[in-house]
C-alpha cells in the first residue's frame, strides 16, 4: 500500500509538472538579442541573450551554434545552458577575424551577394529535440566607395578634375584583392597633359590597406576628358585589424582616399594631388542577426 501511494504521489507531481511545462510552452514567448562583445585583431565575440518570459521547469542545452557567411564557418558556441527554472540564457560565439575575409572574398566573388546562416542544435535532458536554420541575405555595394569626384585646382595651372570613377572586382587572392577603376578626367587648361602614372593612397580606421598604380599612360586634351585605367591592390592582410576596429566603433569606419597624379607640364616632371577624400562606411550586420529571430 505504501508502495502504491508513492507511485500514485510521482504520478501526480509528473502529472503537474506536465501540464505546467505544456501551459508555459504554450504562452512562451522567447525573445532573442545579439550584442558585439570584446573585440581584438584575432576574434570578435558575439553575445546572444534568450529570454524566454517565464521560468522553464526543464533544463535546455545549446549543443551547437555556428553562424555561417558566405559559405564559410566564422564561428561557434559550444554548450550553452539553460538550466532548471530559469528564464534566460547566455551565451557567447567567438568569430574568427580572418574567416571572416575568407568570407568576405567569397561574397565579393558572387558580385557582393551572399547568405549569412545560424545553425541551432539544443537538447532537453540530454535528448536532442531542436535543429533549426536561420539565414538572411546580404547584398553590398563596396565598390561604390571608390566613386568620387573632385574639383580642378589653381590658377595658372590647374589639377585636372575627377568627374566619376567606375570599378569592378579583379583576382581575389591570399593575400590581395584587385580592383580594376576607369577614373574619367577633365583637363581645364588650355594645353594637353601627359599622365605617366597615376597612385591610390587608402586608409581604413587608420590602417593602409591599398594603393594603385596607372596600368597605361594618358594624355589628356585641352579642355577635354579622357579615361585613366587603373588597378587598385588591396592588401587582406590588413582587413581583420580594420573589421576589428570597425566593431569597436558600432560598425562605423572612416576611408580616406588620396590620388596623385604625375604628368609631364611645361616641359617639367610634376607630381599633383588631385584627391583628398575623407568617407564614413556604416553596416547594420548587428541588425541584420537580430532580424533574423523574429516575426
């Protein structure tokens, strides 16, 4: 008799313990949220907070969290815990910086489009019951960046004037990515102007990160336009350190790009500075992680 009370008194708590695991699981209302976390040239923590609205009378695992870009594994977390009664979960994904310009150069490669993807495993008790894919789209414009236009300068001799660049992606390699620029020029002196070599200066959050070189030389007519083609080489090996500042400023960076032009005027050799141009690059990719979770 005293056996059958037991079993009768397990019953009945198993039994309420049921009923209250279904009622929470039908008014849960989990709510997810991404934040940026320390931040160094090697990784990039990626917090996530699971508020679930209501204590859980159950334990939950995160077995397995990677995310995804582009084709490459940039991160994971590993063992992440929800435990008996609680109603929110911590976590944090480390991301390798040099994964991520692995994955950048895949999505430059697929002309500035790729997917971003958040794979979820969780287990109760030890029982795998969650696998679950989350993706979204992301699409750039990097090469716009490049686009400038200047103004001419002087009085007896003018700087000629940049009235638009237009680039497209070159050979993505190791360890440089080349970038292919028609810069349109407009001569406004009165005479031509032999252009022998053109060069890029640019800098990210303060790190040289590429430079150019004139592929032909040009002469520019009097008063008239003519189309300078020019490579651009970007060094990768400096791009974890300027995504890594990148974060630290709320995904703001600053580019400076300086172009010099050397050309032969009244018989003498001058070099001319033709560009300063100062641009700030914001991305939302903190916004675009957080959409993901909802609706």
């Amino acid at each position: 008799m005293r056996i059958a009370k037991i079993i009768i008194a397990v019953i009945l708590i198993l039994m309420v313990w049921v009923g209250y695991l279904g009622y929470v699981a039908i008014n849960l209302k989990p709510k997810v949220i991404a934040e940026w976390g320390y931040v160094d040239d090697k990784t990039t923590e990626l917090w996530f907070h699971i508020y679930l609205g209501k204590d859980i009378p159950i334990s939950i695992s995160i077995d397995n969290l990677t995310i995804e870009w582009a084709g490459i594994k940039i991160g994971k977390i590993e063992n992440m815990k929800l435990g008996f009664m609680q109603d929110r979960v911590d976590g944090v994904l480390v991301i390798d910086n040099y994964k991520v310009i692995d994955a950048l150069k895949n999505h430059i490669k697929n002309n500035e489009k790729s997917i971003i993807k958040m794979s979820v495993q969780a287990s109760i008790f030890g029982i795998p019951f969650l696998k679950k894919d989350f993706s979204q789209e992301v699409e750039t414009d990097i090469l716009s960046y490049f686009d400038i236009t200047t103004e001419s300068r002087g009085s007896l001799i003018k700087t000629p004037a940049i009235e638009g660049i237009i680039s497209k992606w070159g050979p993505v390699e190791d360890n440089s990515i080349i970038v292919f620029s028609d810069i349109r020029l407009y001569n406004p002196n009165s005479f031509p102007v032999p252009v022998s070599d053109i060069t890029f200066d640019t800098t990210a959050n303060g790190y040289e990160i590429a430079d150019g070189k004139l592929i032909d030389s040009v002469v520019l007519p009097a008063k008239g336009t003519a189309i300078a083609k020019v490579e651009v080489e970007i060094d990768a090996s400096q791009l974890p350190k300027v995504w890594a500042e990148h974060i630290k400023r709320g995904e703001e960076s600053e580019l400076n790009i300086t172009v010099y032009l050397r050309a032969r005027i009244l018989n003498r050799d001058v070099r001319l500075n033709i560009a300063d141009i100062q641009k700030e690059i914001k991305t939302d990719i903190l916004g675009q992680i957080n959409s993901m979770f909802q609706g």
